[in-house]
C-alpha cells in the first residue's frame, strides 16, 4: 500500500494521508483517507483522533463494513508504551 500526505497542520496538530495505491484501493475503494489528531489531554498524556474517509461504488457498499480503526489502535497503544518505558537519557 502506498499513501501520499495530503494535510499537515502543526498548530492544530492534524495530519491527513490518502491511500495511492494497494490498501483498500485494490478492493474496490474509489478513494481512502485517513486523519490523526492529536488532542493534548494534560501535561503528560494526549488523544489520537483517527477518522476514515471512504468512498466506494454502491455495487461494492458490502466492503464498507471491513473498514475500521482497530490498526490505528494498535500503532497508538505500541507508540504510548513505547514512549512511557523509554527512560530519559542521563
């Protein structure tokens, strides 16, 4: 799978991708988008917004239920362990 970044706001904190090749695309899919934003909780703890955009022909509506976030969940969940067993370096 291949994707391009499409958004980039540092302010807000967003980044959006839309899937090029592969993924999704070699379903079916006309278009695959997908957001992060990163909403800061406290000092010490932040948010991952992910949202799915999707577009695809009435035809193939059935593949609309495969789509999911359970893969950001997962890079999120190994990205916060990994930051919170890192020890500062001396």
């Amino acid at each position: 799978m291949k994707e391009k970044i499409t958004k980039v706001n540092y302010k807000k904190r967003v980044k959006e991708t839309q899937t090029i090749e592969g993924g999704f695309l070699a379903l079916g899919f006309k278009r695959y988008i997908t957001q992060y934003k990163i909403i800061e909780n406290n000092f010490t703890s932040s948010i991952i917004r992910s949202t799915i955009k999707y577009e695809v022909d009435d035809k193939l509506s059935n593949l609309a239920s495969i789509v999911n976030t359970k893969l950001v969940e997962t890079l999120a969940k190994t990205v916060g362990k990994y930051l919170t067993e890192k020890k500062a370096p001396p």
